[in-house]
C-alpha cells in the first residue's frame, strides 16, 4: 500500500517574509493609483475619462488577467474571430479606465434631475420602478451586475427618495480598499462589506422593511451549481434564499455606457420568481433566472462586462462531483 506523502509545513519566516511583499506591492500599487487619479483630477471630465480610456487599452493587456478575460471571451463565443475576442477584451479594459478615473468624478457626472428640462449625461429607463419602490413600505432587493458604471444605480436610488443598503465586496489590495470604500460611502449610503454573516445582516435589514441591492455576477465556492454562457459555473444562491424567506419583490436593474460618456440606468419590471410544487420560491431556478438575466445583459454590451473573472472555476469538491456525474452519463 503507497504511503500518502507527508504535507510539507510551510516555513513561518518565509510565510512572514512573503506576506510583508504581497502588502508592499498593494501599497505600491496603491500609490501609482492614486498618484494618477490625482493627475485626472486637472483635466475637465471628458477629457480625463477619455484618456483613462485609452491608457487602460494599452496597460491592460499586459496583465495576467487579460489572458483570462481571452479564455472566458472565446469560451462565450465560439463563434466569433479572434479579432473580434480581442476587441471585446480591450473594451473592456476601456470599461475598466473609465471606470476607475469616474470615482473622482462621481459628483460631476451624476446629474440625473427628474425635473430638468434638459438632458444630461444620465438616462433612467424605468424610472417608475423605482418611485414604486420608494412608495411601498416593505422590503426589496435589487441586484446588479459588473457591468458599465455599477455605481451609479444607488445613487440613482437615493434621487428617488429610495434608501437601500448595497452589498459590495472590497478589493484584494486594503490600500486602495480604504480609498474606495470612502468613496462609495460618501456617495451610495449604507454600504455592507461581503465576508461571513453579510446574509444575517441583509436578513436583518429586510426584518426592517428595508432595501438590499446584491451584485450577483462573481463566482462564490460555496454556491449552487448553475449555468452560465452555456457553462457550469458556481452562484451565490443568498439572493434567492432570501426572496423565498421574506417574499420580498427582486428588481433587475443595470448600467450601461452610451456614447460621449453618457450613462443609461435600466431598472426593469420586477421579476416572476420560479416556484415549487407547495408554493415557495425555488432558490435553485431562481438563482439560474439571475444568471440568465446577467447573460443577457452581457450579450447586449459584452464590453462592459468584467471578462476577467475566474467566474467558471469550479471548486475541486463540485469539480469531482461534476466529473463523476459526467461519467455516469457517458455510461449509460
């Protein structure tokens, strides 16, 4: 019988040593980031997102990243050309630039008046879903993507009178973290970091009356397994665990970048939740209703959508599960 080989122990001056570079490089990081973003700040609005635009196109590439985004993208698409993959991939890098240089300007661009006589750079289509929201004394959810200017759609939320409390999850690097989850607060609200007993705390605000806004597009190892692009993939089903247990009304809504950085909100009618047989809300089909939704937000404007995620990785537990399934079919 092979003996199992023994797990080597890491070395705890060498885990130290390590752990004390992956902090100075975020901090490293941080700074050139900050230093540019501080640099944007004297150029007019148009101008700097622009220009964040194009350097975003040229850096990006050369990340690690980008070669995910390259796999996921032709994974997606089988049936488009190489060319078209790469063009996608540096939208969304454009995406990314803008996206980052748009938090100094949050303030400026944000000029959604339902009063105005004129025009501005934001347009909200579905408008009356959220003063239906604002007007009924019960609780919501609503829940998003990573798509165009996410941001935005609480602080459109806050124009209609409507407060909700929005689930983020920080960056990796704590430097930048900080930076951003100062920004956010100062313009979106109530905000709830996602790590462990964020659901009790969600749960906790719908026990109020209130509203949670959810971004449901990333990949979570402790979740179902569902579809996604045609693929398998792991989604968080907290969202549907939820409308099942309060019964709450789920929204769809979204972000998208039009041309000559303009914004277009879109909050959509709420949604028909899948049901079982006794009449609860079914957390599998719903969860796989989100991801669909998601999908074809994407496909309408995939290069405003984070191709970069490891979203199709499955865990090595579902991995082998999946695997032994397939192979049950394959023999029958």
């Amino acid at each position: 019988m092979p003996r199992k080989k023994a797990s080597k122990i890491p070395n705890p001056t060498v885990v130290r040593i390590m752990g004390r570079l992956r902090m100075l490089n975020y901090w490293l990081v941080a700074q050139v980031a900050l230093v540019v973003l501080k640099l944007l700040r004297l150029f007019p609005v148009d101008k700097a997102l622009n220009f964040a635009d194009r350097a975003a196109r040229t850096v990006g590439p050369w990340f690690g990243r980008h070669r995910v985004a390259l796999a996921n993208l032709r994974n997606a698409y089988p049936e488009k050309s190489e060319a078209e993959i790469e063009a996608i991939a540096l939208d969304m890098w454009g995406n990314m630039g803008r996206l980052g240089a748009e938090y100094i300007f949050l303030e400026q661009i944000f000029d959604f008046d339902p009063k105005a006589s004129t025009p501005g750079r934001i347009e909200v289509a579905g408008d009356e879903h959220f003063a239906e929201i604002a007007g009924e004394q019960k609780p919501h959810i609503l829940f998003t993507a990573h798509l165009g200017n996410f941001e935005l759609l609480p602080i459109a939320a806050a124009t209609f009178g409507m407060k909700i409390t929005a689930l983020f999850r920080p960056p990796n690097n704590p430097y930048l973290a900080e930076y951003i989850l100062s920004t956010r607060t100062s313009n979106m609200g109530d905000l709830l970091a996602s790590q462990r007993g964020a659901s009790f705390a969600l749960a906790g605000i719908l026990d109020r009356g209130g509203n949670v806004g959810v971004l449901v597009d990333q990949k979570f190892n402790r979740g179902l397994r569902t579809t996604f692009f045609g693929r398998e993939c792991e989604t968080n089903p907290v969202l549907a665990m939820l409308a099942r247990h309060y019964e709450c009304d789920v929204y769809p809504a979204h972000c998208v970048r039009l041309p000559g950085n303009l914004y277009r909100l879109s909050v959509e009618e709420k949604l028909t939740l899948p049901r079982r047989a006794d009449g609860a809300v079914d957390v599998q089909a719903t969860t796989q209703m989100l991801n669909d939704t998601v999908e074809r937000w994407i496909r309408e404007d995939p290069g405003q959508w984070m191709w970069f995620h490891k979203r199709w990785t499955l865990s090595k537990g579902k991995r082998r599960k999946a695997n032994k399934t397939d192979k049950l079919a394959a023999d029958s």
